[in-house]
C-alpha cells in the first residue's frame, strides 16, 4: 500500500488552525474616508486566516455598517453620542473582547484609539493604531488625550507621510514604531468598464463632450466647499458649458447650498446628496477638483483618479504624494485655492492634454495606490504583532 499521503488525506490530518479574531475599532461608520476603507479592505484580506470584528459608536452614522456584514465582518454598535461616553465603554469593549478571544486591536483616529489602548493594555491584546490625519488639526483635549496614550500600543500606521511628519513632530519618542502605510482601492472595481448601468451625464442632461467637474465628499470646514463653488462659478464665466457635480452632505449643508444661491449656480450645479455607489457619478466627471486646507490621502481621490478623472487639488496633506503637477493633475498651494479657475481654464482648452492626465491619473493609482498593496502591508504587521503561534 502507497503510504504517501494525499493532498486531501493531509488536510484530514493536519488540524485547521482557527481564524485570527482582528477587531476594528472606529467612532463611526458613516461614508467618511477612513470608514470606506474598511469594507474594500475587508474584501480583500484573507478570510480563511483572519475573522474581522468591527466596534463603532455613533448609532447615527452607519452606512457602511451592510457593506461589512455582506463582506462577512461582525459588526457591533457601542452606542455613544459623544466623546464622554465612547470613554465609558471600555469596559464593555473589554468584555467584547474576552468573550470572542480578540487578539489583535486596529483602532481608527484618536478617540477610538485612546479607548482601543486602555482595553488592549487592560487585557494584554496588542494594539495597532492608523492615523489619517495632522496632529495639528485635531481639537486640544483630542490631541492631548491622543498624545498622552500613545505609547500603550504597539504599532503606528499613518496613511502618508505628511501624517508620519507630523506625529513625530509633535510625538518625540521612538516607541510605538510609526510606520507609513498609503491608503489603496480596488482598482479592478473602480474602473470606467465597470462604472454601472445609471447614465448620470443622460439623468442630468449634460451634453456628451461638456466638461464636468465634481467632487464627493463630507461637508466638513476642512474641504472648504464655499471656496470650491467660487472657483466652479468663475470657471462657468470663462466657459459656459461646464457642468459642476458635488456628492455628499454633511453639518455645512445649509451654508453650502446657501452660497450656492448667492452664486445662482442652479443652471449649472447639481447636489446629488449622499450615494453609496459612487462609480456612476466618477464616470460623469472628467476632472475631481477639491480646494480643502487640510488632508490625510483621500480616498474619494484615489477613487476618482481610478475611474479617470485629472485631480485639480490644493496641495493639501498627503495629496502631492498622489497628484504631481502637470504630470497627472493640478496642484495650488493651499494658501490660494482660487488658482484653480486659471489654472482648470487653460485645461478646459485643451481637451487633449485634459484626456492624457486623465489616463496618467489612473496609471498612478493602478501601480502604487491599489488595495491589494495596502492589504498586504496591514497583514504584514498584524503577522509582526501575532503571538509566533498564529503567525501564517
């Protein structure tokens, strides 16, 4: 008789090691950047080696919360209406934690982490933190409160390098190791052959070769909103049959759509409201313009430079890591958002040098901003931080 084992009579023998329990922690799970991310990520990580938890606070904001439990995440909501009381659920978190046997903690901006550090210190689970944003933007009690907890845990991503720069200016020591790990999409996703059966140029009535500008994000003070409708309402005057598309929503929606009318940009401006597929609207935009003072690397730009749109942006946070001027889109320095209406003006102009930085927009993103290489990377330092008997 062969005593040579089969590969199937193997897999009887060899015991399955059960899943690594990873559990996320976030504020919320609205449509913001960071909370995007969650569920692409999910859909691409090894699900055979690693079961994902998710923890959030505001019952409010939960819009992602379908797209995880489809993608086979568990989801759980700690509800909180307020900094205060996400503090009070550490017990709860550490409870959470006993019961499913976490063993790795990946928290998500400064509230989440600072509760996230005290229940992984608490039960000896090892705490990983991603960081999406300056530290000079955060509110004081928030940077403090994240400064005085950071060195509970055991590693540190930050999404550029500009948020690398910046937690280790103002956070001097060596441990925890911070290390820069750029945010990815799945750029087989967001793709123009793969941009949906709606026909948003067709709802909207907007002329096939009309120059449309766009862009999709919270309406936050950051993403300076009234500056972008000033630069759509001067590029309008310079070229009439451009069109001008914001998705999304947010607390600034009255002093948005307010100057909106200031402006008398009815003709001209739609506000699609908030959207959870996004690809039909990208596919309608030919250039994504944002005008915001600050940033970590937005998603919604990765996004949109996949499906082929030329980014128009200031050089905020970690945008000139994706965008270099004149090569794949437009810079301005931050200080002069206005630039933009010139500088789109003359693009407007030239509709085959607008068509090459659309194309080399989306080579960017394809070869250094995919999600497989951001999964790879998070999957690496999870292994680093695993006990060796749960490494893969």
């Amino acid at each position: 008789m062969d005593t040579t084992l089969s590969a199937f009579a193997r897999k009887q023998v060899v015991p399955q090691q059960e899943p690594v329990q990873v559990l996320h922690i976030i504020k919320s799970l609205g449509r913001g950047g960071a909370e995007v991310l969650l569920p692409e990520s999910l859909n691409q990580h090894d699900k055979q080696h690693y079961h994902f938890h998710y923890i959030y606070f505001l019952p409010w904001k939960n819009q992602v919360v379908p797209e995880l439990q489809a993608a086979g995440g568990t989801v759980v909501c700690m509800s909180a209406s307020n900094n205060a009381q996400i503090m009070l659920q550490v017990r709860k978190i550490m409870q959470y934690i006993r019961r499913h046997r976490i063993q790795l903690i990946h928290c998500h901006l400064p509230w989440a982490g600072i509760v996230g550090r005290i229940a992984g210190r608490l039960t000896g689970v090892p705490v990983v933190y991603t960081e999406h944003n300056k530290w000079e933007r955060y509110h004081r009690l928030t940077y403090l409160m994240n400064k005085w907890s950071f060195s509970t845990q055991q590693q540190v991503i930050a999404v550029s390098g500009e948020v690398a720069n910046s937690i280790r200016k103002h956070y001097k020591k060596d441990h925890p190791r911070v290390q820069v790990v750029q945010n990815g999409i799945d750029t087989d996703k967001y793709t123009s052959r793969k941009a949906g059966s709606r026909d948003i140029r067709r709802e909207l009535d907007i002329a096939p070769k009309a120059p449309v500008i766009g862009i999709a994000c919270v309406f936050r003070a950051q993403k300076r909103l009234t500056h972008w409708l000033e630069i759509a309402h001067a590029l309008h005057l310079q070229h009439p049959d451009t069109r001008f598309i914001i998705v999304g929503d947010g607390v600034l929606h009255h002093e948005v759509h307010e100057k909106a009318r200031d402006l008398n940009m009815e003709a001209y401006l739609h506000f699609a409201g908030l959207q959870t597929e996004m690809r039909p609207w990208l596919h309608a935009m030919d250039i994504f313009m944002m005008s915001s003072e600050f940033e970590g690397l937005p998603i919604a730009l990765l996004e949109a430079m996949s499906m082929g749109c030329m980014p128009a942006c200031t050089a905020a946070g970690g945008i000139p890591e994706v965008v270099v001027d004149n090569e794949n889109g437009i810079l301005v320095p931050v200080e002069h958002p206005l630039q933009l209406a010139d500088r789109l003006a003359a693009f407007l102009r030239q509709p085959a040098q607008l068509a090459a930085r659309r194309q080399a927009a989306r080579d960017t993103v394809v070869n250094h901003f995919s999600m497989k290489k951001m999964v790879g990377q998070l999957e690496n330092i999870y292994e680093q931080l695993l006990p060796k008997n749960n490494r893969l």
